[in-house]
C-alpha cells in the first residue's frame, strides 16, 4: 500500500517489466491495482501498458490525411529544414493518434512518415514501422439507427463514471478521470451537447519542445468537445491510468478504446480522414 517503505524510484518513460497485477485491500480504494516489478510492487497510476509492434508501410495516403496510431512505447519525431537538416521536436507515446500527410525519406535513410500537428500545422516524421494505420472500420457510427434525441450522455463527478442511454436503456458504462478538484481545472456541471468531434488533438501549451517534462500532449485520441467555450471533452487518455478518481485539467479521461466507442456512438458522425466534424451533436449531462 500507499505506507510501504519506497525501496527505489522509477522516472518518466522508463520501461518496467511486470510479472503479475495484484488488487490490493489497503487500496487505494478508487484504484487498488498494483504490479509486481522486480524487488516489491508499484502502484499502476502512472504506468501504461505498451508494446512493440511494428508495422508495414502502406501504399498510399488519402490526399486529406490518414488517422494512425504509435504501437511502440515511444518515438522521437523529427522536423527537417534545408538550413538545420534533421532536428528532434516531440516525443510521441503508444496509443497517441496522429494525422499522416506523405511518406518520406528519414534520417536513416528508411521510410518515415511525415505528419502534420493538428494545432500548430507543423509537420514532422517517424518511422513508419511505428505506426498501425487506422481502418476506416474505427469510424463506423454504433447504433446509427437510433433516433439522435434518444441518445445521451450521463457523466457523474462523484462516481467517476459516464454512462451511455438509448432512450431509458444504459448501453455503456466506464470509470472516468474528470478534471482535479480546484476551482480551475473542474470539469463544469450543466447540460450540454456535443458540438465538434476530433479524431486527433494536441492539448497542452501548443509549444515545440524536446522536453519530455513539458505539458504538451500531443495525438489525444478520439475527441468529443461538449463545453465549447473552455475546451471541454471526453477523450482518450494514454499517459495514465487512474481511472475512477479525478486527474484531469478539466476533460473527461477515458481509455483509448473507449473514448473510441463514444466516439463512434455520439453525433456529429465523424467520417475517415475527416479532421474536424461539426454540428449540433448528443445532449450532455455532468452532475
């Protein structure tokens, strides 16, 4: 538990191998998941599972971009200029969700894909083998037949929890992460609609930057912005996992492959290799 004596520190982006997954009844109780590393166990709020996936490249890219998605752990992207060459710029993380715009030469003289940041419109490459192309399947609508007034979302702050109606029917449920409890990251209570949908975007200070430490997030998946004027949205979350206690900046974290059913659930429906789809989408409730 959280009173155990600490025997070493591990630090951000190093790789732990762990041997088991343990539920702890000293808790915490939102949370009491624990791994077995070597020599104790660690708390699993700050660790995600990865892989090492490599992937073959593709044939071509849609003129308006292909959605794809880092299936290493990390991956250092590169920007390149005729005066500076080569430089590094982000570090991009497994399960982030980045536009591909071309296919290029790298640095190391293999194929690289070059992508475009959503926010900023900088473009910049990684290895190809990095990243799994998302099939058009990822977008389908769910339940594309149930009238749009039917469908709604109900997010509790005390229960850490977003369920998913049609009509009277609960069809979904899943622990959340809402913003921190101060006044300036809570995720705000109302009611709201859906209005703009994203497969990608970079959250953060919208700044280019090597350093890993900087709050740049850059490829959050499956965005559904409900709160327009702040910034509001559930999404995917893949630098924690917390779920079921408040971690946030004011969104709702979800896991990647559920933010990713909420996504293809609610309207506006978002089509392949569109970047931003707007309208008047699925009514909202936080309480």
């Amino acid at each position: 538990n959280e009173e155990s004596l600490i025997l070493y520190q591990r630090f951000k982006d190093d790789l732990i191998n762990v041997y088991d997954e343990v539920e702890s009844e000293f808790g915490p109780e939102f949370n009491p998941i624990w791994y077995r590393v070597w020599g104790g166990y660690v708390h699993r709020k700050w660790l995600v599972e990865v892989d090492t996936v490599l992937n073959p490249l593709t044939d071509s890219i849609h003129e308006d971009g292909q959605l794809g998605e880092i299936t290493v752990p990390f991956t250092r992207a590169y920007r390149y200029s005729s005066f500076y060459g080569w430089e590094p710029v982000y570090r991009l993380y497994y399960h982030s969700y980045h536009w591909i715009r071309d296919i290029v030469t790298g640095p190391d003289g293999k194929p690289w894909y070059e992508l475009e940041d959503e926010l900023l419109r900088l473009r910049f490459a990684v290895p190809a083998e990095h990243i799994r192309i998302v099939p058009d399947s990822e977008f389908e609508p769910i339940s594309p037949d149930v009238p749009p007034e039917e469908k709604r979302i109900d997010i509790s702050i005390f229960d850490q929890e977003l369920t998913a109606y049609e009509g009277d029917k609960a069809v979904f449920q899943t622990k959340i992460s809402s913003g921190a409890l101060t006044p300036v990251k809570r995720t705000p209570i109302g009611d709201y609609r859906v209005g703009i949908k994203m497969p990608s975007k970079h959250m953060g200070n919208g700044q280019v930057t090597t350093d890993i430490m900087a709050y740049e997030l850059v490829g959050v998946p499956w965005n559904c912005f409900f709160e327009l004027e702040n910034g509001i949205a559930t999404h995917g979350t893949y630098w924690h996992d917390n779920f079921g206690t408040p971690m946030s900046s004011g969104c709702v974290n979800m896991r990647n492959h559920d933010a990713n059913w909420l996504f293809r659930w609610t309207n506006p429906v978002c089509e392949p290799h569109v970047w931003t789809a707007n309208g008047l989408g699925t009514r909202v409730h936080v309480a």
